[in-house]
C-alpha cells in the first residue's frame, strides 16, 4: 500500500473507532449548509437516529453551522465581489457513541465576540430544561437584539434539543488576540 493509501486507511480506522457520521472543516456559506443539511439528514437516518432524533441533530447542526456564518473571525471575501456573500472557516462533526450523538463546532472568534459569547453560555449552561424552553417562546416574541445576526435564538435552539447542558471552550487566544471557540452539545 502506498504513502496516501495508508493514511487514508488510518484516517478511515480512526473514523470508524470514534463513530465519526458527519465531518466537515472549510469555510462555511449559506449554500454549503444547505447542502451539508442534506448530508446530515441522510448520515442520520442511515445510522439508525429515530424521527424526533434526527429533527434535534438537524436543526442543532443548522444553528451551528449558522453561527460559524455569522461569527467565524476568520473570513473570506472575493476580491472586487462585494455582492457575492462571504465565506467564514470553522468545523464541525457528529459522532456517535453508545446510543448518544455529540455535535462540536469550532471556529476562530475575536476576543471582543469570546468576551459577548462566554456569560451567554455560561447562564445557558444554568438554565433548566423548563427555563430554555420559557426563554426561547419569549426570544420568539422579541425583537432582534441589535447585536444579533439572526433572532438570537441559536444557543437556545440547540440547548433545548440538547440532552445535557451544552459544552464550550475558548483557546488561549493567539498573538492576534483571536481565540477558537469551541462548541459541543450532547443529543
């Protein structure tokens, strides 16, 4: 077997090993979701995950996937393009591990966004199920915060589909004063 063989058998053991059913890491587009959703879909209706299941892996790695979007310090615009839309790197990936579905996602944040994310979480984090459910039809009724891309409901979204309370990180910020942010709910 030859150089890139081999690696790629080694990357496919590893895979197997840690029940790896979605894998993603670039950069990141409305039009790229769109067609990862469709990929999820059907990864988790291949790997046995029941209706109500699949909905909350869907519409978690949606959220995830959207936030990498709308707040991935890292973008990417064509030069002299301004009206195609642009492109933000992250990663994400779903695993599976006896019965349980983990989604992570990371991707770069600036320390401004690190310092906006971090008390979010940490109050999420100390919500009950009954208090994210409470918030979320309250969020649904509010208006926009200004400083919210979408309607502010991603992180409730995907800690009301979450079975446990969601995990997060943020790495030691580099020279730049960029951090990777890191993500993982547990479904």
């Amino acid at each position: 077997m030859s150089g890139i063989q081999t690696e790629w058998a080694e990357f496919h053991r590893y895979v197997e090993r840690r029940d790896v059913i979605f894998y993603y890491v670039g950069y990141f587009s409305q039009s790229i979701i769109a067609a990862m959703a469709d990929a999820v879909k059907l990864r988790a209706e291949y790997a046995g995950a029941m209706g109500q299941t699949r909905r909350k892996l869907f519409s978690s790695f949606v959220e995830m996937a959207q936030n990498i979007v709308h707040y991935s310090s890292d973008l990417h615009e064509k030069e002299g393009r301004a009206t195609e839309p642009s492109m933000r790197h992250g990663a994400v990936f779903i695993s599976l591990t006896d019965g349980v579905y983990y989604l992570h996602c990371a991707n770069p944040v600036d320390s401004e966004m690190a310092d906006k994310l971090r008390p979010k979480l940490e109050r999420l984090r100390s919500l009950t199920i009954d208090e994210i459910k409470a918030e979320y039809k309250e969020m649904l009724r509010a208006e926009t915060p200004p400083d919210s891309k979408g309607a502010g409901l991603g992180f409730l979204t995907v800690a009301r589909d979450a079975s446990a309370p969601l995990d997060f990180e943020f790495s030691v910020p580099d020279a730049d004063g960029a951090s990777t942010f890191y993500l993982r709910a547990t479904i």
